[in-house]
C-alpha cells in the first residue's frame, strides 16, 4: 500500500498533459506530453469491456513522427 502513495504523491507533481485520442498500433489509446518534455503514448488493450493490458512507449526514435 506504501508504494501506491508514493505512485499518487508523484503523480500529484508530474502530471501529464493530453495531446490527443487515437489508435496505437490499432488500439484505442492516447499521446500525452509528460512533465519531463518527452512525448509518450499510451495503447489499452480491451477485451469484453475490461483493460487486459496497457502498453507505454516513451522512446524518442520511435515516436519522432509524433513532434
């Protein structure tokens, strides 16, 4: 339970800003700007209504399209 307040409390100072919906790699998902500068994007994975699996890429050669 300690390492979910320390995940709210920094997510408290960093927060992301939304760049926009969309699909990723075909999957509902969205681009967020996060407080460090970079861009990440963020693709749910959805079966029968529930999130079965979140994928994150933050990695700048893969996402250049994207600036």
């Amino acid at each position: 339970m300690k390492q979910y307040a320390t995940v709210v409390a920094w997510l408290k100072d960093n927060r992301s800003q939304l760049v926009r919906f969309g699909f990723i790699n075909g999957l509902p998902g969205f681009v967020t700007l996060e407080a460090d500068g970079e861009l990440q994007t963020t693709a749910l994975d959805i079966e029968d209504g529930k999130i079965t699996a979140i994928y994150v890429m933050r990695n700048p050669d893969k996402l250049r399209h994207l600036h």
